[in-house]
C-alpha cells in the first residue's frame, strides 16, 4: 500500500498547472478575482469595471444608462447562456464512470470453502454478478485525466454566443431602432479535470457487497473572449470606449483559474441474487452524494441515485456480462444506462477488459437553449443565440484496458475511454491508471 500512495501522489504532482495568462489586445484586463470556477467563466463576458457580465461603462456613463441592457442577470434569455455553460461543465465533471466494485479473484463458498467463481482480473468500468465472498475486501485508487473539446459538437474555441438587446416598453423588440444592436461573444475555453478516486469494497455476506468511493476533484480553466458589437447604425447607443459618434465596437477578455476538492462521494452495495460456477444475476445500487463543489465544478451538487441489474457468464476464460439500469439525479436529467463487455484472460497476470457503455437522456433535456430572438421592426428578422445545438445530451462510450497482475500482489489498471456518440460536454480521450489489492 506505500506503493500505491507513493504512484498516486506522483501522479496528483504531476496534475496539468494552469499559468496566469495576460489579456487580449488592450482594452480589458485579465481577471484575477477570488471566486469560483463558475464566477471566472462568468467575467469572460465582462467588458468593463462595473462588475457585471456585459455592463459597458461607457454606454452608461454617456447615453443615460444604455449600457445596462445587455446584462444577462435581468434578461432571461440571455441569463439562460450562461447558466447553460457552467450548469454543463459542472454536470459533466461529476458525472465520470466509476470502476467496477470488484477486482481479482472472487469466489463462492460452498459447504464452508471457497470456490473460485472468476478466473480473470475482472472489468474496469462494467459490472458482474459476482460478490467478492464473506471477508474479503477490495482497495484501490485511480487516476482519470481528461481535457474537454467540444460542448455538443461545437469545439471549445469556436462557441458563439449572440446577445440581443432588451425590450424596453412600451414599443415592441425594434423600437426604438438602438433595439436593433446586437453583441456577439466569441469564446476560446480549455477545460481540465484530473481526478484521483480511492475506493473499497468489502463482503459483509457471501451475497452481499458494499463498497465507498472518494474523488478528489482537480479541475482548472482558461478562457478568453472577444466581444463585437454590431450596430443598427452609427452613432449607436451601445460601445465598449469612444462615444457614440466614434464608438469601440470591440473588446477582450481573459480569465483562468482552478480549483482542489473533494468531489461527489459514492455509497454502493451489490446482492447477488443467484450464482452459479459459470454465471450469475445481481442488484447494485449507488449513490452520489453533493460534496463536491459545484460553484469550483468539482461536484455537480445535487443528489443522486442509480440502480443496476447485472447478469454475467462464462465460456471456458470468456467473461462477458450486460449491465442495465435507470439512473436518478437531482436537478439534471434522469437517464437509461446500458452497457455490455467482457474480460478476457491472457495469461494468469494479465487479462483484458472491454465495455461500451451508454446513457440515454430521459425527457426534455435541462440543459435547454433559450429560443431564438424576433426582432419586428423595422424589417423582422432573428438573432440565433448560440452556434451550440439544442439536443439531447446521449453519451456512448468505448471503453478498452488492461489489467495485471503484479509479483507482490496488487493490480495494475490501464484503460482508455473514447467517446462515440456526439452529446453533452465532451472529450476525446479519458485515460484512467490505477492500482486495485484484493484481500
């Protein structure tokens, strides 16, 4: 077990640093406030001093006020685009697979004995039927890293992000015509997560496992942003500098930051309801409890709760299994979970393990888009918020690894999983290394 602390503390160290970054062209500041993650995403859209997303100074200081318009915290529509980002940043972040509860070795105790029932290393991320045994214990730590690429398709540098201004009484959307303006936001984000999970499970019974799960969360962000107005006409109500004769239409953004932390701990336990030598049928359940943050994103804060059926067989060392369950969460969309793989052994040390694992989005999705903007006058036309589609977040997952068996006993586990299905905030690769004892 020192050897396991000593590998993971390594790889903790060894965790992507975030470096301060200065602005973009000159016309604002980098950010350096105090709060959360989800407080720096929101100054990428801070153009001025006046300490809020799309105040502009000086449309205020020089046409009585016009530059509160664009603010997202009293504009519904626009408010929604950015609780959209952070809200899928977050939900994504705790959202991770888990490993597989059980690890080496398990058995059956027939008249008293053991009975081994497994004669691989077992999965990674999916599931068997098969109880560890009264007594025996599983403990292991991973480490996952990953760097998001894309938010449903769209790439994180390419995200645009259209405001429209306010409707002010009494005339409709267009009236009068400085309604017309509209301010675009370019975003350029990189998003890493690394996260260290230690884990247990243990056989109270030869039919039931229960088992913890602690992530500690580290998740870091750089952002910049180029804001550009597009006026009805000239002179315009709305700038970033210069007045309204000789307006700034153009502005930057930068911003970075990071955060450490306990993430969403996981209760699980296992009953298996019926097993044979060759194969079996079980119940897990799990629950995430909200510890982490989700104002750093390192938790999704909200409770939630997932149960599984779990059937596996073999064929001589062939060992595949099918996972089906219904997963509960708290503020976020429920979902449909299915997944199915196998474990091969290739010699007494090594064994490879595969799955694919997929997430169906029940409902409609909470991560929703607002609507698209009709301006009336003086010829109707639409302003289209955001490049990013409106869609069901489905994820579909490839998930391929190894595992061996090391001379002093503990597991070595390498494993990489892929994406293969557009949906939700995403990466190409989450790569996962650990090391697993049974006992």
């Amino acid at each position: 077990m020192r050897t396991v602390r000593a590998a993971l503390g390594l790889l903790l160290c060894l965790a992507p640093a975030v470096p301060a970054q200065g602005p973009i062209g000159t016309s604002t500041p980098t950010t350096t406030s105090t709060g959360g993650l989800r407080d720096r995403i929101r100054e990428l859209f801070s153009f001025g001093s006046c300490g809020r997303p799309l105040c502009l100074d000086n449309s205020i200081n020089a046409t009585n006020g016009h530059g509160d318009h664009f603010v997202p915290d009293i504009i519904a529509n626009n408010g929604a685009i950015l609780s959209f980002l952070t809200d899928a940043i977050a939900a994504s972040a705790a959202n991770l697979p888990l490993s597989a509860t059980t690890s080496g070795a398990t058995f059956r105790f027939v008249g008293g004995l053991p009975v081994r029932t497994s004669t691989s290393l077992g999965p990674i991320f999916g599931e068997r039927a098969q109880t560890l045994g009264k007594g025996r214990f599983v403990v292991g730590a991973h480490v996952t890293g990953l760097n998001f690429t894309s938010l449903r398709g769209v790439p994180l540098n390419q995200i645009t992000l259209n405001f429209s201004h306010d409707d002010v009484p009494p005339e409709g959307l267009g009236q009068p015509l400085r309604e017309n303006d509209v301010l675009q936001v370019r975003l350029d984000l990189a998003l890493n997560v690394l996260v260290t999970t230690a884990f247990t499970t243990w056989g109270i019974t030869d039919h039931v496992d229960v088992g913890l799960a602690v992530p500690l969360v580290h998740t870091s962000m750089t952002g910049r942003s180029t804001g550009q107005f597009f006026p009805f006409g000239i002179p315009t109500s709305h700038f970033f500098a210069g007045d309204s004769a000789n307006p700034v239409l153009t502005a930057n953004a930068a911003t970075f930051g990071s955060a450490t932390g306990i993430g969403d701990i996981v209760l699980r336990t296992k009953w298996s309801v019926r097993s044979t030598e060759d194969a079996g049928v079980a119940v897990m359940a799990d629950a995430r409890l909200p510890t982490g943050s989700d104002e750093d994103l390192t938790g999704s804060g909200n409770f939630a709760l997932r149960a599984l059926l779990l059937a596996s067989t073999k064929f001589g060392d062939f060992s595949p299994h099918l996972n089906l369950g219904y997963a509960l969460r708290g503020g976020r969309n429920d979902a449909v979970l299915a997944s199915t793989g196998f474990d091969q052994p290739l010699s007494d040390w090594a064994t490879l393990a595969a799955d694919v694992l997929t997430e169906w989005q029940v409902g409609e999705s909470s991560l929703t888009l607002p609507n698209v903007v009709t301006i009336t006058y003086p010829v109707e036309r639409t302003i289209t918020p955001t490049n990013i589609p409106n869609m069901k977040d489905h994820r579909v997952y490839g998930s391929f690894g190894m595992k061996f068996r090391t001379p002093g006993g503990p597991i070595v586990v390498a494993n990489a999983l892929m994406p293969l299905r557009r949906g939700g905030l995403e990466t190409r690769l989450i790569w996962t290394l650990g090391l697993d004892g049974n006992f």
